[in-house]
C-alpha cells in the first residue's frame, strides 16, 4: 500500500510506484510532473520541507520509550486499574504501533543508503504490507479509544451512581478486544484494497464521525455540568464530579491534539480525492514528510499529557525511571 510511509522516491519499504492511489500522487509530487489539463507545472518552485532520517528515528525512539513507560506505569501501579485507564493504556499502544513502523521503516532504508541491507522484492512487499497494517491500525485504533473514552467519561459525569455496574472491568475488557479486533481486520481490508478509493473514504468518514461524536458528548458534558455544579451541596458528590470533569479536561486536550497532529494527514487524504491533479494540491502533496513529523509528534507529546493531568501516573512514572536509573547504575 506505501501509504504512510513514502517519505522519499528511493524508499526501499514503502516505493512501490504502480500502487494507487496515494504512491502514485507522490510519484508525481517527486517527479515534479503534473498531468492537469493546464499542462505540466514544474513542482520544484513549491516550498518543500525535507525531513532527515535520522530525526525520524530519534522522534520514534523517544515516542516508543514514553509510551512503553506509560503502559508499564498503568500496569504496575494498582490504583490506576480502572476502564479509563485501561483505555488509555490502549490508546498508549496504538502510539506504540506508530513509533514501531517508524523506527523500522527508517532503520531500513538507513541501512539501504549505506548498502547494509539485501533488496529482496517479495521481503520488502511483506514488510510494506505490514507496516502498513500497524499504521492503519493506530489510526482506527485511536480514534475509537478517544470516542470510548469519551463515552467513558460521560457516563462517569452523568450515571456517577450506576457507573460501577454500567462500565464494570469485564465489559472494558470487551470494549478493548473489539476495537483491536475491529481495528486490525478492518486496516487488513484497506491494505488489501488500497487500489479502491472507497478505503479512503471509509477513513475519512471514520475520521469525521469519530470526531463529531466525541465534540457532540464533550460539548454536553461541559454545558450540563457547568449547570449541574451549581446544585451540588455535598462535598463528596462535587469532588467526584470535580475528578471526573478533570478526566474530561484531560482527554479533550489528547483530542485536539490529535486533531491537530492527524489533520493534515486526513486534509492530504481528502485532496487526493477532489483534486489528485490540481498544482495548488500537488504542491501540499509536497510537504509529506511534514505529516509524518507531525504524526509520530502525536505518539510524543500523548504520554506528557498523561504525566502532565495525572498525579497518580505521573508519581509512578518518577518511579519507573529512578528504578530504571538505579538498575543502570
């Protein structure tokens, strides 16, 4: 498929040039062609930002490092075993899957500029194939963990009393194992399709969905319990309530910075779409690499967020690193 990861024309995981439809837009960004009916337009005069290997590799490598801590500090600190998260540990994995496919897509073709790795047709499709996968996934995936989190939070804010036995850590888990479930079958299809412009749509239409569902629940939860703070007299029922609007806080930041780091992404998607051949286009098509910055940047800046709104994670991870340090030493 070599959707997410064409960073360059000699790329040995992702350049594989007779795929549509997305390679082939960047076959022509490369190339500097355009086949409008303007005739060709030289793409070099559009303002191209290029992004070295190894900055890739470094953002991949400290994104993976933090999330691994995130999950591992979940795991370990007893205190943070609830759905919320549970979930969140899950969307720490699916960070997880960007920074894996990123380190090993660019530890491959470093190896192949210094001539270190052996080019075999059908090893590279495969690898192609499954980085791919992991990608898509992390997208599908991350999308439906921020929508479940935010359902999550609802419920707590709204059905504080019958949380426990709405969302009790049995039908989490569910939750958890149908959405991987879902995510890796359906990021399967698209690679099998990717030739179809239908896999496009279907994620830009996850996307925009996914989207408006969780704006529709946050923008409720924030109107009703701005009024339903002013009725609260006990102190126990307006901690609560105080604790649970910090979660909601807390994850519309990791939604609009997903928003913020995915956007153009899906904005590149959706102009392959309406105008693959438009020089305005071609010339945002040109900035690619820029896109992928911003995307493993997500993977980077979700684990600070954690840290930054949890005390309990945050006292674990200082934990987990002086551990760390200590075992160094």
């Amino acid at each position: 498929m070599g959707v997410m990861g064409n960073r360059t024309k000699h790329n040995p995981i992702m350049y594989h040039m007779e795929l549509s439809p997305i390679p082939m837009v960047m076959y022509m960004v490369e190339n500097g062609t355009n086949s409008s009916s303007g005739g060709e337009q030289n793409i070099t005069d559009c303002m191209q930002i290029r992004i070295p290997q190894e900055l890739f590799l470094t953002l991949g490598l400290i994104s993976l490092v933090g999330n691994i801590m995130v999950v591992l500090a979940i795991i370990k600190n007893r205190n943070l075993h609830s759905p919320m998260y549970y979930f969140i540990c899950c969307l720490a994995v699916s960070d997880m899957l960007v920074s894996v496919s990123n380190v090993v897509e660019t530890i491959c073709m470093l190896l192949n500029d210094h001539g270190l790795m052996y080019e075999h047709p059908g090893m590279l499709q495969h690898l192609d194939n499954v980085i791919d996968v992991m990608i898509c996934s992390s997208v599908v995936s991350s999308l439906s963990f921020l929508g479940t989190i935010a359902a999550d939070r609802y419920i707590t804010i709204f059905y504080a009393l019958r949380y426990h036995s709405i969302m009790t850590t049995q039908r989490a888990v569910a939750i958890i194992v149908l959405v991987w479930v879902a995510s890796i079958t359906s990021s399967t299809l698209f690679v099998v399709y990717h030739t179809e412009n239908a896999v496009i749509v279907c994620l830009v239409t996850f996307f925009c969905i996914t989207l408006v569902f969780t704006a529709v629940l946050y923008m409720h939860m924030f109107i009703l319990a701005h009024l339903h703070s002013r009725r609260i007299v006990a102190f126990h029922k307006s901690r609560r309530q105080a604790t649970s609007m910090k979660g909601a806080i807390t994850l519309t930041i990791l939604l609009g910075v997903f928003v913020i780091c995915w956007g153009p992404f899906f904005l590149h998607l959706i102009l392959i779409l309406s105008c693959p051949t438009n020089p305005l286009c071609l010339c945002f098509f040109s900035n690619f690499e820029l896109f992928l910055i911003l995307i493993i940047c997500n993977s980077l800046i979700d684990p600070i967020i954690y840290a930054y709104r949890s005390r309990e994670l945050r006292k674990t991870l200082k934990e987990l690193v002086l551990c760390s340090w200590c075992f160094g030493m």
